[in-house]
C-alpha cells in the first residue's frame, strides 16, 4: 500500500517539502505496518502540513507543542509509529522547550527536523537557524543572533539518534529516515530544506556534483579531522564529545558540512519505562482509585 493521501499538496512550486514527502511515501509500507498505527504529529508551519499529505492517522496540532504530544501518544499507545514533523521556527524558538525534553527523555519517536533557517508560512522572518546577519522583514539591518546548530543542540541533549541530510539528495534522504525509523527512541533528523520563496539558496553549495566535494558523508569508521584532531567516526559512542565536535565541523562557509548519521545508541525509552512503573504499580497495589484523590482533594499523594 502506499500512503499517499488524496489531499491538494499546497507547497509553493520548487518547495524542498515536496521530496522530503516522496522519500516518506516511498519508503513507509517498507516498513509493514498498518496505517491505523503510524501517526504524524505536527506544529505550525510550512512543513507542518505534511500529516494532510499521508494517508495515515496525524495531528496538525499547536505550534512548537508537537513534541509534547507525540511524547503522550507514544507512552499511551506503544502499538503506534509517532512521528514529529517540525520546522526550524516550530521546533527550536515556540518549541525549544518541548524538543530538547523530548530528546533527552529518549521518547520513541522520530522527529524530521525542516530546516530552511526562515520562517516561510509567515512570509520570510529570520529563525533561530538563520545565519548571524541575515536580512530579513523582521531583521532589516541584519540578525544580531547567534543561531542553532540543531545537531549540535541534539547531541547537547544528548539523544539516541542524531543525523542530518539534505533534500537534494533522495537517495541519502531515504536511507537515513528509514534508519530514523528503525531506531528505538528519540529519532532527531535535521533536514536541510531549501525554501526557494523566501530564502533560496541557502544550501545551493551543498547541491549539484560539483558541491559534492564539501558534502562529508558519514559512515561508521570514516576518518574525520576537526580542529586538526583525527578519529574515526563512531555512531555508537555513548559519550557524544567527539560526535559534538563533527557537528561544529562547519564553520558556516559549508565548505566541509557532515551528513549522516552522527549518533545511535541504546538507551531505556522514557515510554518503556513509564509503562513498566505503572504495571507494577498496578499489579502491586491494585487499580488506583482517581475518585478517591480527587475527593480528598489531594491529587498528588498516593492513596
Ligand atoms: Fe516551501 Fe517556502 Fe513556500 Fe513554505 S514558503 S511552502 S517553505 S517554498
């Protein structure tokens, strides 16, 4: 079955969103499941319209707050695949709290991270990833922030699985959301997304042949040079030092931009284990008596 859904896609003509919906459409019945049990959960913006696009269960919810509710759904419903799609603006400014809890609570979830360094739905104001000077309707002389590096953020965090790709690149696309989704937790994929509307361009040194050269493509082993210190690349590290210091590897010219998969280790899920409390809990001491506390007025003591 395939998952296309039969909504009017609304991106502008050239949107990077559009292959990063055909990797998803192409790869999701690989991954056998039914569409009653996928979900999408998404914010507020552009790239937020993608639940419409699939033929599966989503929630178009409230901006920066999908995080949150995909941490609900996933600990409740440990049948379902709960995917976030967010957006630079969504997910790291209205919804920074929400994400880095996320990652760090290790909830099953994979989270596909658009990031076009602009807010588009609103028509092109500066985001916590544009670039330190950028120009833009809320930044007339020039941005005074420093921005996100969302793989750095997300291995500050210190989530289970961190990668990075590019929409440009389908055949790259593919292979690291499906790895994405294999993985068990947090899942967090940086897409580099072109918005050719209100900031084209700001990835075209990655694109083409010709850039290919600046693309370091990162695969367990390969041989990586930060700071004139050398290693080989270990996605399984559990400590993320090293992880962190490929992730500052750009120094904002793309010259050397790594992509793949940055980090994946095995950790207890936040959902895993808040349900085996509650099981035990119950099996312990019985049904808890809701009625009983609310009563008493005391809903945060144990009966
Ligand atoms: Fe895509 Fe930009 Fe148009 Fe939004 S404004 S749909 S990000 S091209």
């Amino acid at each position: 079955k395939d998952f296309t859904s039969d909504q009017e896609v609304r991106w502008c003509p050239g949107c990077g969103d559009y292959a990063v919906l055909k990797a998803v459409q192409g790869f999701l019945p690989d991954l056998g499941l039914r569409r009653e049990n996928i979900t999408f959960v998404s914010g507020i913006g552009c790239s937020s319209r993608f639940p419409y696009y699939l033929d599966t269960y989503g929630l178009h919810s409230i901006h920066g707050r999908a995080p949150a509710i995909a941490t609900g759904l996933a600990t409740a419903r440990p049948d379902l695949s709960v995917w976030v799609v967010t957006g630079d603006g969504d997910a790291l400014s209205i919804g920074g709290n929400h994400l880095i809890h996320a990652l760090r609570r290790n909830v099953n979830m994979t989270i596909l991270l658009f990031n076009n360094r602009i807010y588009g739905l609103t028509k092109g104001q500066y985001s916590p990833t544009s670039e330190a000077g950028k120009v833009t309707k809320s930044t007339p002389m020039g941005s005074v922030d420093h921005p996100f590096n969302p793989v750095s953020l997300a291995l500050g965090a210190e989530a289970t699985f961190v990668a990075r790709t590019i929409d440009s690149d389908r055949k790259h696309l593919t292979a690291v959301l499906s790895a994405a989704a294999a993985h068990r937790g947090t899942s967090l994929v940086e897409i580099y997304q072109n918005c050719p509307i209100f900031n084209d361009g700001a990835f075209e040194a990655l694109r083409g042949p010709e850039a290919a050269h600046r693309l370091v493509r990162l695969e367990p082993g390969l041989e990586v040079t930060v700071d004139e210190q050398t290693w080989a690349h270990d996605p399984g590290d559990v400590n993320p030092s090293r992880q962190f210091a490929l992730s500052r590897m750009d120094d904002g010219t793309q010259t050397q931009v790594p992509i793949g998969v940055f980090r994946q280790v095995v950790r207890p899920t936040y959902d895993d284990q808040a349900r085996a409390q509650v099981e035990s809990d119950t099996v312990t001491r019985g049904p808890g008596d809701l009625q009983a506390l609310i009563d008493g007025n005391d809903t945060w003591s144990t009966p």
